[in-house]
C-alpha cells in the first residue's frame, strides 16, 4: 500500500503536464515586446520563441510560442503563469531553482515556490529530457541577459 499515493501523485503530475501541453497558457505574440528570444533544442528539435515586455526590472507580461513534447512546452506554459508582474530577480531565482529541481536535487523537488512546476520533478530521472524541461527558463534568462547586457547573471555571488 505505501506505494499507491506515489503512483496516485505520478498520475496526478502527469495530467498536469498534459494540461499544459493541450492548453498552454500565454501562448501567443505579445505585439508590445521589449525582448524576444528564439531557442532550439538541437537534441529533439523542441524550439520557444519567448517574448516578454520588462519596464522598470519587471516583468510586465509574456507569451510564447513553440513546437515540440509535452515537457518542453508544458514548461514553458507553466513557468509563464509564474513570471507575470514579478521582478526579474524573482525570475532569475526560480530558474536556478527549477533547474536544481531538473539535476536531482531533493529539496528543491519539495520547494512549494516552484508551484506546478514540480510536477516535472520527474523528468530529471532522464537526463536527455531535461534540456526539454529546461528550454523555456533557458529563453527566459537569455532576455533577461539581453535586457542587462552590462550585467552578468552568473557573476552574482562572487567575493
């Protein structure tokens, strides 16, 4: 019996994750861009076009468009009910995060923060899939690099 809410959970993940992918959200052009970026998972051939409208540090809205499996799109559909009216930090924050989740770590796994994101957990028990899972936050903080192009996002903790 100890294994029946696990598998009870596994289903319930997967049917979010099929929701996404048959019902994104923000998908669509945002016409009032101040950033687009376009990636390609050369692997599996998944691709994001990621627009988002930043004023201030924030990100005001959002959308996407995208062709490719269930992880990748599902990802990105989640991760952008996630951003909208939050400060890029915040952004940059839950993509470390997410990506934590996507390399194994446990505790991040049962980070509450990454909201229905953590219905992916399981993806990173493949390890060619998590560039799929990975894809969207990929896009998302090559804008943000794109829109700090003085700053450097990985240079944030030295000294």
């Amino acid at each position: 019996m100890a294994g029946v809410p696990e598998v009870k959970l596994s289903s319930l993940y997967q049917q979010l994750i099929l929701e996404h992918y048959k019902k994104p959200r923000n998908r669509g052009t945002l016409e009032d861009s101040t950033v687009e970026v376009h990636m390609r998972n050369p692997a599996c051939g998944d691709e994001i076009k990621l627009q988002m409208r930043i004023e201030d540090d924030v990100i005001r809205d959002l959308r996407f468009l995208g062709e490719g499996c269930s992880i990748s799109q599902a990802s990105v559909s989640m991760m952008t009910t996630m951003l909208k009216d939050r400060p890029l930090d915040d952004a940059i924050a839950l993509a470390r995060r997410f990506t934590e989740m996507m390399h194994g770590d446990p505790e991040a796994a049962k980070d509450r923060s990454l909201k229905d994101l953590r219905a992916l957990q399981g993806v990173s028990k493949f390890p060619i899939r998590v560039k799929c899972a990975l894809l969207g936050f990929d896009a998302m903080q090559e804008a943000i690099r794109q829109t700090r192009s003085d700053e450097h996002l990985g240079d944030v903790d030295e000294g």
